[in-house]
C-alpha cells in the first residue's frame, strides 16, 4: 500500500506548521504529504518549503489561485497528483495524533471508508502549542488538557479510550460514520469513481456529501472516531454564510434523495 496525506489550507500558515509538526511526528513514516493549497499568499509557500527542510517530510504544494471558496477544486486537483493508491485526508488545522495515519493504514480494506474524530482545543491554547508540545504528543494528554483549564466533557473520551475500548465505543456510537474533512480515508480508486468531491458546492458539506456518494455506490463508511483522533485548532471561520450552509444543504439532500454516485462538477467534468 502505497499512501498520500491530503491536506487542505488557506492562508493560515501557522496553524499548517503545527499540523505539519503532527505529521512530522506519525510512528508510520515513508508517505507523501499533499498540502491542498486553496489560493494562500507567498507567506505559506514559504513556510511549506521551510517545513519540508527542517522535517524532511516529502511535501508537495498543490495550489491553485485565490478566486473565492473552492476548497472542493483544489482536494480534487490533489487527489488528481497523489501517487498513492490510498489517501489519507485531514485540514490544515489540525494536529494528528502520533498513531494516527498507523491506525488508518491498519485498519484499511477494500470496499469501505473510515470515518475519525477530533478534539476541539480553545483559540489560546491552540495558539500557544510548541513543537515540542506536538513531539511529546501534550495535546492528547488529559492531564495537560486539565492543567490548561480546558473543561472535561464526554469528548475526552476521544483521548483516554484504549484501543480495545475504542473498538468498543466504536460499535456502539450513535454518531453515523460520514466522510471528515479532518479525519477520513480511502481508496483513491473508489474517489475517482464517484468524480471527486463536488466543485458545485460552497462552505459547508462537501465532505459529507462525498461521503454519501461513496456510500451509494457501495464503498461503506466504517466508524473508527475512537481509534484515531486529531485535535482542531480553533479559528474565525470567514466563508461561513447562511446562504452558502442552505445550497449545500439541499445538495446534500440531492444525493442522498436520489442516490446518486457521479456529480458532473467533480474531477472530470461531464
């Protein structure tokens, strides 16, 4: 199994660099990591080379111009350049636990997605995490969460559940397993299937109507947010609108309506 980290950014290089120290840190090496760059200025071409040298992480930028919201455009031209046959895919926000791309390629079979979770921190702790922090895997630490005030909450079980345990929490989760920007993977030959995700959609759902798409044409989603969990660094979300939420809503509802596989405004258009 060959396998490609897509990672998904917009002129936020500083949440990406923590990101990129959580890859840099995964217990399962030899991969490729695709930043999937939705038009950000010089400054994080910048920082993705300085990031490549001082990790040695191979790191391709695949970037396309600033022309409003098309985070769907730029996933799909990344899994167009992606050379593994299996992809892993999370945000620029977020920082990957030391097991998880482990987890995912362990946990991989023919025929399914897998759908993880994540952990939300606070705006200032997000923006106080070091490098070091990431190395010694802190974020993940409930004693650590504790000590910098944040609240515990049945979340946390994210944290603490053992892997047999998390097998367990998995089984009997209410949470329907979807396709997660920040948490999800599978064959790359089953996304270009279905076309990719859908160019046709602004903020909000892209993800998850992906998801169903796989899901009608019989790749099924596997619940694994207990058994691999990153943790989202909290940020101003400037492309949210009422509006945008409502088109992608009723898209969504498309799918799953009508169940579909294949959008035309995908990977290959038509």
């Amino acid at each position: 199994m060959h396998v490609s980290v897509i990672v998904s950014t917009y002129n936020q290089p500083d949440w990406l660099e923590k990101a990129v120290w959580g890859w840099d840190a995964q217990s399962e090496r030899g991969f490729e990591l695709l930043v999937a760059d939705d038009g950000s200025g010089p400054e994080t071409a910048e920082r993705i080379e300085r990031l490549s040298a001082e990790t040695g992480l191979t790191i391709r930028h695949v970037w396309q111009e600033d022309q409003g919201f098309r985070k769907s455009a730029i996933l799909n031209r990344a899994i167009g350049a992606a050379e593994g046959d299996y992809l892993v895919f999370s945000d620029g926000d977020c920082i990957p636990r030391v097991d998880f791309l482990a987890t995912h390629i362990r946990l991989a079979r023919a025929g399914r997605y897998l759908s993880g979770g994540y952990f939300k921190l606070p705006r200032a702790l997000s923006e106080a995490i070091t490098r070091d922090d990431v190395r010694a895997g802190r974020p993940f630490d409930v004693a650590w969460l504790d000590a910098h005030g944040v609240e515990r909450t049945k979340a946390h079980l994210l944290l603490t559940a053992s892997p047999l345990w998390a097998t367990l929490l998995n089984r009997v989760s209410t949470t329907r397993p979807t396709w997660n920007g920040h948490n999800s993977s599978g064959w790359k030959a089953d996304l270009v299937a279905v076309n990719g995700f859908n160019e046709a959609m602004g903020y909000g759902g892209q993800d998850r109507e992906l998801g169903y798409r796989l899901a009608n044409s019989g790749v099924r989603p596997v619940q694994i947010r207990f058994s691999t969990v990153c943790v989202h660094l909290e940020h101003p979300q400037g492309w949210r609108t009422e509006e945008a939420v409502a088109a992608s809503r009723a898209i969504i509802d498309e799918t799953r309506r009508t169940g579909r596989t294949w959008i035309a405004e995908g990977m290959r258009r038509g």
